[in-house]
C-alpha cells in the first residue's frame, strides 16, 4: 500500500525545503521501497537546487546519500529483502550492460545518456514517479530520493550491507566518502611513496587525503582557503596544509616549489574551474595525474594549455570514485567495521531531519563537513 510520510520537497530553485506529508507509492516490478534511517547532506543537492542550475526539476525530493532499511520489494526482486540493512546508489549496476562487463569504468548503460550527472534518473524505470504531494507528482533524484522517510530505487540502485553497519555513519559511503577516497585509490592511483595535493578539505576532500594515505603517499598536501579545515586535515592523514590566501602568487607555483617541481599526484574536491586549472598545472611534468572529483555547473570548461599535456601531465575526473556500486559498498562498509577507515571523523553534526535547512546553512558556511540528518 501507499505510505505517507515525511519529506523534504523542493519546491522551487534558490528556495528553503519545506516539511511535507507525501504519499509513497509501493515498488513496482524489479523496484525496492526503503525506509531511510539516515541522510547525509552533499553540495551536489544544493547544485540541484540552485537558480544557476538550469537542469533543474520542480517539485522534487534530493538526497542521494542515505542508508535505511528494506520495507518492500517488488516483484522479480531476488538481491534484497524486507527487514535488509542497504544504501541506495545513485550509480546503477545492472551487471548485463557492456559498460558493467567492463572493469574500465563503473558506469551502467542505466545512466550512460547522462548530460550532467545530476539531471537522469528523475522517474522510474516506467517513466513515472512513485511520490506525490498535494495531489502533484514529485520528480526522484539520482534515482535515490533519501530526503524522504521512505523512498523507492530500482533494485539495479541498491546495495546490501552488513547488519552491523551503524546507518547514521556508513550512509557517507553512498556518496562523499567513496567519491574522494576512490578518487585517490582508483581515478588517479596514487602510488606507494608518491607526492599529492589535494584540493579542497570538505568531506570529500578529507576522504581524497584518506585515500592517498591509504595508497602509502609520503607527503600529502592540504589546500582550502578555510584554515578551520586544517587540523581535522592533519588529524586524517595530510602531511601539510596551505591557503592560497597566504601567497601572493598562483598556488600551483606554490606547490610546485615546495615539492621539487610538482607532485605526482592531485586531486580536484571543489568544483570551481579555476581550481582545476590549478590542480592540473601543480602536478610535475613527466607524469603528474590530476583527478577532477568537484561538480562544476559552469558552462566553460577547463583552461588547459595542450603543452601541459604533451608534457606528460594527465587530466581524468570520477563519478564515485570509479567504484562499481553494487559489487563496492558492501565491501567499503566491511572495511568501515573493520576499522581500515575512519567515517566517524567526517560528521560534524547529527541533526534531526526537520533542521535539513539548517544542514544546508551550516554547509553553505563551511561549518562543518557532514552533517547527517536522522529520522
């Protein structure tokens, strides 16, 4: 049956959540209906709503960062089952497509139509949407939809994890931290010895620094002009942190004299093409990778001088962390309980749902890193 609950609807772009009562329908064919127990807040759901984000669709519910409990499946669902611990993905999985049988990327033919990665998966596999409030149907988001005490995913977006797993901190592996920490270990393959940079100390950020030193790099430098985000840096594995702030001369110049010349390795968690210009120009010549993590709604792209790249230097980007979703999360949130990595340090605050704005408000002013929102 349909369920009503609470959700924060997006009403219109550059305005506040608002509270609702909605309708849920129930799964439909190979569809799941979870009860989401946790949500964590991205920068990618207030892209979404903002007025500068012209793929935007009204009303709708964001979130693509949860984890909660199996309520019903529907039929021909064989992975999960009522009363299952998951996260649901906003990379599918499908296993069957050419993308899925290839181990070079973690995309799925689900979402290879993509334009940006925020603006797909806004209905259901029918082209429908199982939400509905004040008589209006509501667009899905990235296929998650977690600002919603319940949602409904196509089981092709859903991982079973252990049951063991605290919701209200592996729900950060459903975006923030396999973004950054597989964006060292698997986009840009961070080497045994090497030197990174890593731009932005964010939640993702932060997760880019674990995975480098995860990877075994020797130095890894932290780069926000926020120096609050400094310590927790340090604490998570960075050897250094500058501001651009304190230098009267490009930060990649910077950095390329503080490390002989550039590091091998860096990686982009912001999303400003300035950044990512710089990212790439502080790697050093011969071999320096530099991996684009941040969402940029900008129109132009990155200014990259083609001898920078006869040079040697390479440019890629990630979409989670190149993890393949289903077949991952299970096995990252193994590792959280097995103590290889610490999410607890990237949760600032743990608020109850009904302050999501005041989750946003503390993100726009770079007061903490995760805030995760419980029902």
């Amino acid at each position: 049956q349909v369920i009503k609950c609470k959700a924060a609807v997006a009403w219109e772009a550059g305005k506040p959540f608002s509270i609702e009562e909605i309708e849920v329908a129930p799964p439909k064919d190979y569809e799941v209906r979870i009860q989401i127990v946790a949500t964590g807040v991205c920068r990618t759901d207030a892209h979404a709503v903002s007025p500068h984000f012209k793929e935007g669709l009204f009303p709708v519910i964001l979130g693509h960062e949860g984890a909660g409990i199996v309520e019903s499946v529907g039929p021909g669902v064989t992975k999960v089952k009522t009363g299952d611990k998951v996260i649901p993905l906003y990379i599918p999985q499908c296993g069957e497509c050419k993308f899925c049988l290839s181990p070079k990327t973690n995309l799925c033919q689900k979402i290879s139509k993509i334009k940006t990665a925020i603006s797909d998966q806004d209905f259901m596999a029918d082209n429908t949407s199982r939400f509905s409030c004040k008589g209006k149907q509501l667009y899905h988001f990235m296929g998650t939809s977690t600002f919603s005490e319940y949602t409904v995913c196509a089981e092709t977006s859903v991982a079973k994890i252990d049951d063991e797993a605290p919701l209200d901190k592996v729900c950060l592996i459903g975006c923030g931290f396999s973004t950054g920490y597989g964006a060292a270990i698997n986009t840009a393959k961070v080497e045994a010895g090497s030197t990174c940079a890593v731009f932005g100390l964010g939640g993702v950020g932060l997760s880019a620094v674990m995975g480098c030193k995860t990877a075994g790099a020797t130095r890894i430098i932290g780069i926000d002009i926020n120096k609050d985000k400094f310590p927790k840096a340090l604490e998570l594995g960075a050897t250094e942190c500058i501001s651009p702030n304190d230098y009267d001369k490009p930060i990649q110049q910077v950095i390329a004299e503080l490390t002989n010349g550039g590091v091998d390795f860096s990686i982009e968690c912001i999303g400003i093409i300035d950044v990512m210009k710089a990212a790439l120009e502080c790697t050093t010549v011969g071999w320096g990778t530099c991996a684009i993590v941040g969402v940029s709604l900008a129109e132009q792209g990155v200014p990259v001088a083609p001898f920078q790249l006869i040079m040697g230097r390479t440019l890629k980007a990630t979409f989670f962390g190149g993890w393949k979703s289903v077949d991952n999360v299970p096995k990252l949130v193994a590792d959280y309980l097995s103590k290889k990595f610490d999410l607890d340090a990237l949760v600032t605050y743990t608020l109850p749902f009904d302050e999501i704005n005041k989750a946003f408000d503390l993100m726009r002013e770079g007061k903490s890193i995760r805030t995760v929102l419980v029902f």
